[in-house]
C-alpha cells in the first residue's frame, strides 16, 4: 500500500489516482538564471525517488516539469527585478541567451544525477497567451484589481485562501494583523495593494528601464507572475484536478499557496490533491543554502574536488525527504566511501558464477530468504519513500552470508529501480600499478610486524585515493573517491 505525506492535509494518506494506473505529476522546475545548488538539487533527487517509486509500483507517469524564464522576481514581494534580466545585466547577455545556458547546466547536473527526465518540459515564455486568457477568467470572476505596477490577486475574495498553511499560520492569516503576516509571508505592501498576501498576476513594463522580455496584453504590456506562470503550465499538461504537485518546503507559504488559491478562484477545484515537499539542505552551523545568501556549492563543486555526482545522490538517501539534511564535505567524503564499497560488493558477487545470471528480470528463482527482503524493501519505499530505511536494508542484503550470490545481485539491481546508482553498470575498475605495488609492499610490513611502516603506507594509499580493507583472504582495494 502505497502512502504520502499530503501537505495540503497534514497527514500520511494512501495514494488513490484519479486514473487507476495512470499518474499525473507536476514538479516546480528551474528559474534558468543561474546555477542550481545542490540544495535545489536534494529537491530533484526526492521527485525522482517519487516517480521511480511510482514506476516500481506498476504505475505509468506523466511528468511535467516547467522551467521558468521569465517572471521571478528576485523577492517573493512582487518587488525587485525579475530574475533572468538581472542575470543578463550580470552577464552582458540576453535573457535568451541567460535561460538557454542555465537550462541546458541544469539538465546536464540532472543526467550526472541519473535523474529521470520529465515527460515533458514546458517553458513559462512558450504559455504566455494561455497565461493572459486564465487572467481574465479571474477577472471576469471577480479576483482581480488593478494598481500602478500590474495586475493583483485580492486573497480576500477567497474563504480559504492559505490552504497548505500550518494552524499557526492560519490563525495569523485570520488575524489579519498585516506586520505579522508580512513576517510569515515575505510580502511587501506596494502603493495600491488592498492586503498583505494579495500577489501579482501580470506585471506592467517599467517605464524607466527597458525589458528584453515583455509582452502585449488587455491590461498593458509586461510579463506575467511568478505563480500564475506554474498554475497554467500544470492545468494545460494535466488537467484540474491532478493527482500530485512537488516542490520544496520554500514553496509552501508563498508559490503553492498562491497556486491553489488561482486553480480554486477560476475552475472551483482542487489544482491536486497531493501536495509533496522536500526539506532544506543544510550547511554545518544550521545555516540554509541558498542563492540569497550569497552560499551556495552547486554540481561542478563537487566534481571539482574529484567527488563523484552520484556520491552526492547516495548521501540525500541518509535522511528522510520531509526531514533536514546538514551537508559537509566530511559527510559526503563518507558517502563516496560507502558507494565506492557498495560497487565494489557488486563487482565481487558479479565475478563469481552463478545461475540464471542473464534472467535478472526472472525473480521465481529467489528464496524465501529473498523475497521477504523484497517485500520490505518495498514496503519502506511504500511508507512515504522511506529511503534510509531502504538504503540500510540494501547493505543487509549485502552482508546475508545466507543469501546465495544470484540473490544478492538481483536484489541490489532490483533496489537500484529506486536508488538510481548504475549498479548494473558497474565495470571493473584497473589499479594503477603503483597502488598495487604499496599495497605488496605494506603485507610485508604487516607479516614482519612493522606495524608503523605499514600504517604509513595505508596513508600514503589513501592520499592516492585508494583504501585497503583487510580480510581473511588478503587485502581488497577500494576505491575512495
């Protein structure tokens, strides 16, 4: 039984599809400005342990994925520059040029990820007709009020209004105290906004700096917001409702808030009916990471210091997605340990022979022993994709001395479904033969019982990037990063 953790409910539900089989999910996608850090990257990393869950499952999905060149705006206020035409200033560029450069780096960080592509991308520049049309509709109903610097949503005209709101938030929102809403909200109170939380739907082209991207409308020329941009590109792709909307936690008070009050606004329905969300990233100190701040590591940061992305990929799985996850280069060192000597395992149970080695897509052959490890991994997976649950069951499997070699590699190519770590693709790794020679070397040390000789040799072999674990059948070589 397949259960999520709904924000838009507070609570654990089981998931039921609006179509049986068929699965309709939306993931908010990349604002093309600039690089993504690997804290936006943690968010990715959870949707596609979601849709490979959803795949393990049986289910068939569509998943769209917008990317959003046009109309973020640098504060979540309706205030400041929009986001692609800052970054054109910053880079003496287009806004074209800006969003086809940091969509083509953002894709390429998602295949060094092994994160499975959406269905479809849709561009926020590709909808902007759509965007105006749905406009009118909340025009025509009522929602909407003109000011000086665009097009706003009146929150007031909606009785719920801050659906995926905590109660405390909530209770601020009924309070109608405007200095501790704009605290929860992030909002400013622009010359003409009638509430705290009412947010712009087109905005007008500045009369004093010249815009690269703009556009005719009924209501002048300028570009649309943020959030309707996301409502629209869902709706046209899935339909209203839909069955499940991701994001990040930052989303929740703001973007998917003012999404669902749109959807509710104009078509009187639900935009999904699940609502999932990843945590933050944490730096060490509990500092959060993020653009703002001025603190961000992104993909090539890592690949940089010879870290393998996929170390960063098995690292997310330490925690839950719903819970925060502190990074430090020490932590993801560990990590690349953990994934060097889990290929290694593979390479050794794969070396060795054994039966129905080519059928791995035939399970009939597993025991008992096998297929209770399967039916837990599935069911931790199932339990609101519980992954450092299934990642430890993973290393049991590989530890099992009472599992027969074919088992252990059907179980670890059957789990990589889900964790996405190439570990039908591992090949058989050629240590340099200086390597091999200190390793010769530090045996005999160890056999003459020149213990220290031998601990500086393990360092020296570390430093070459290299670790040696000793076993009853002589030392194995891994590799550490």
């Amino acid at each position: 039984m397949l259960k999520f953790y709904n924000s838009l409910s507070h609570k654990k539900e089981i998931f039921k599809p609006i179509d049986d089989k068929k699965v309709g999910l939306y993931t908010c996608g990349p604002t093309v400005y600039f690089y993504a850090h690997i804290g936006n990257l943690r968010t990715y990393i959870f949707e596609d342990i979601l849709k490979r869950v959803l795949l393990y499952n049986g289910y068939s999905v569509n998943h769209i994925m917008n990317i959003t060149d046009v109309g973020h705006l640098t504060s979540d206020a309706d205030i400041g520059e929009d986001k692609l035409e800052k970054g054109a200033q910053r880079e003496n560029k287009t806004v074209w040029e800006i969003a086809n450069f940091y969509e083509k780096v953002f894709k390429q960080d998602l295949k060094r990820l092994n994160i499975i592509f959406p269905s479809k991308w849709i561009r926020a520049t590709q909808t902007i007709k759509d965007q105006i049309k749905f406009i009118q509709i909340l025009e025509k109903k009522g929602f909407t009020y003109i000011i000086d610097d665009g097009v706003y949503f009146n929150t007031q005209k909606l009785k719920n209004y801050g659906a995926l709101w905590s109660e405390k938030a909530k209770k601020i929102l009924k309070s109608k105290s405007k200095d501790d809403i704009k605290k929860f909200v992030r909002v400013e109170m622009v010359p003409g906004k009638k509430n705290p939380t009412d947010f712009a739907l087109w905005k007008f082209s500045s009369k004093s700096v010249k815009r690269q991207m703009e556009w005719n409308s009924p209501w002048g020329k300028g570009f649309p917001g943020w959030h309707t941009e996301c409502v629209v590109m869902s709706i046209k792709e899935l339909g209203i409702p839909f069955d499940i909307h991701c994001g990040g936690i930052d989303h929740i008070p703001i973007h998917h808030t003012n999404e669902i009050a749109q959807a509710e606004a104009a078509f009187g329905k639900k935009l999904a009916n699940y609502w999932l969300h990843g945590e933050f990233l944490i730096l060490e100190k509990e500092k959060r990471m993020g653009k703002s701040e001025g603190n961000i590591i992104i993909l090539e940061d890592i690949i940089n210091k010879d870290f393998s992305p996929l170390s960063y990929r098995y690292f997310c799985f330490n925690a839950h997605y719903r819970s925060k996850l502190v990074f430090s280069w020490k932590a993801l060192e560990a990590s690349q340990r953990a994934l060097n000597n889990l290929y290694q395992k593979v390479r050794e149970i794969n070396k060795k022979d054994f039966s129905n080695k080519t059928d791995m897509d035939n399970s009939v052959y597993l025991g008992s022993r096998s297929q209770n490890y399967k039916k837990t991994f599935k069911k931790f997976i199932n339990d609101d994709l519980d992954m450092p649950k299934a990642m430890s069951l993973m290393w049991d499997v590989v530890k099992d001395d009472n599992l027969k070699n074919n088992e252990k590699y059907y179980l670890l190519i059957d789990f990589d479904k889900i964790f996405g770590l190439g570990l039908d693709k591992i090949k058989e790794i050629a240590i340099p033969q200086e390597v091999r020679n200190l390793v010769a070397l530090r045996e005999k040390y160890r056999k003459n019982k020149e213990f220290k000789k031998a601990d500086s040799l393990r360092d020296k072999i570390k430093s070459l990037g290299w670790e040696i674990e000793d076993t009853q059948d002589g030392p194995k070589i891994i590799k550490s990063k």
